[in-house]
C-alpha cells in the first residue's frame, strides 16, 4: 500500500512524494489543557480542567523523487486546509502549516523534507458531514463517539420557534430559515447575525432527543460527529 497524506484537496502521491508508513504521526486523541494548582499549606497539588482541549502536532517526513516537482511542493504546503492521512483515512483534520518546509538534497537525486502540520483538536469523522433531514418531532440522533459535537443546524418555518434539544431549549424568531454553527458559535441568516436565546446545540454521547415547538417544516442537520 502506498501511503500518502492529502491536504488541500491535493494528494502526496500526485507529486511523486514518498511517505513511509512509520514516518506519518501516530493516531492521536486531543488532550485537555489542564492546569496544576498547589494550594498554600497543601501537600502535592490539584488539577484544575480548563474545559478547553490543546491543539494537535503532527509531523510527516516525506521524500520527494521527482526533483521538478520542488516548487510546486512549496507552493501547496503553506497556509491551512484540511488533512487527511492515509493511516487514518476515516477521519480529517483543520490544520495548519507554521513554518515553510525545508528541502534536503536525498541519495535518491530528489529532496527530503519534514512538514509540521499545527491541527484543530478536533478529528471530524467523514461519515459526520452528511445531511440528516429531521421533519418529524421526537427525532432521535446517535453519537456513537465518546467526544461531544457541535453541529450545523438550519431549521426551517416561521415565527417564534422553541428548538427542545435532550433537556436544553433554545428559542428563535424564523423568517423562511435561519442557521446555527455551534462550533463557531454563530447564528444567522444569509450571513446577518440573528439573536436567540439559549445554548447552541450539542450532541452528547449517546442519544440526543431532538424536537421543537413552533412552526417549524423541518431542520437540516450536518452532526459532525468526532472521534
């Protein structure tokens, strides 16, 4: 198998790049930023959990046969986009390169070089960017993960509108449509913020129970599920 790495919509094997499997980081979870607390008169220290998970380093060594490729390389690894990696095709990444990668001459008569990809912690599962169509009350979705998700939700109808998400409830005002990003924490419509009331939606671990009150025809929902 060969093993390559994607980002931005273009593929390492396109530029004849050569990745061993042993040179593609390790499946890594996010890790919770944590502070250590020593309260005064206390022996050892407490944990303090900043809600909040740490960015992810990844780094990749790689070889470039084809020496004519070498600035074409430099052009495409630069800047953010997405990250795919073939050991662990199932899941990608928001990630960014920090510092422009540095071409060594390789016995092969091509280069050798390192990229250090800086990622989100998040590792978004692919199957969590389909569309569920929701147009029935008591809908039932499942996150099969043990990582919490904040989904896009565009919820469609008229009027006041009270979205009952497991034990939570969030009230809009719709006009035809409006759109909730829970990750970027945004709710709009045609790229006006809207008001609302409430928290954005999660999906917890599990079954998340999803109904409403209101005029509401139906709601479009893409999961995001993590892993």
């Amino acid at each position: 198998m060969d093993h390559y790495f994607i980002f931005n919509d273009i593929n390492s094997l396109d530029f004849d790049i050569v990745v061993d499997e042993n040179d593609l980081p390790p499946l890594q979870i996010a890790q919770d930023e944590v502070e250590l607390v020593s309260p005064p008169g206390m022996d050892g220290f407490l944990t303090l959990n900043k809600q909040r998970r740490e960015p992810i380093d990844k780094q990749i060594y790689a070889v470039l046969i084809n020496k004519e490729y070498k600035e074409n390389v430099r052009k495409w690894l630069k800047s953010s986009g997405k990250l795919i990696l073939s050991n662990e095709s199932d899941v990608f990444f928001e990630a960014k390169i920090l510092t422009p990668v540095q071409f060594i001459p390789h016995w092969s008569g091509g280069f050798e070089f390192t990229i250090d990809f800086k990622c989100q912690p998040q590792a978004y599962l692919f199957e969590g960017q389909d569309m569920i169509e929701i147009d029935t009350k008591n809908t039932i979705l499942c996150n099969l993960t043990d990582v919490p998700s904040k989904p896009h939700l565009k919820i469609y109808g008229d009027g006041d509108v009270e979205l009952l998400l497991n034990d939570t409830i969030s009230r809009y005002t719709l006009d035809d449509y409006i759109e909730i990003d829970s990750h970027l924490m945004l709710c709009y419509k045609d790229e006006t913020p809207k008001e609302f009331s409430g928290k954005f939606p999660t999906f917890f671990s599990g079954e998340n129970h999803i109904s409403w009150d209101g005029n509401v025809e139906k709601i479009e929902v893409i999961p995001r599920w993590q892993r």
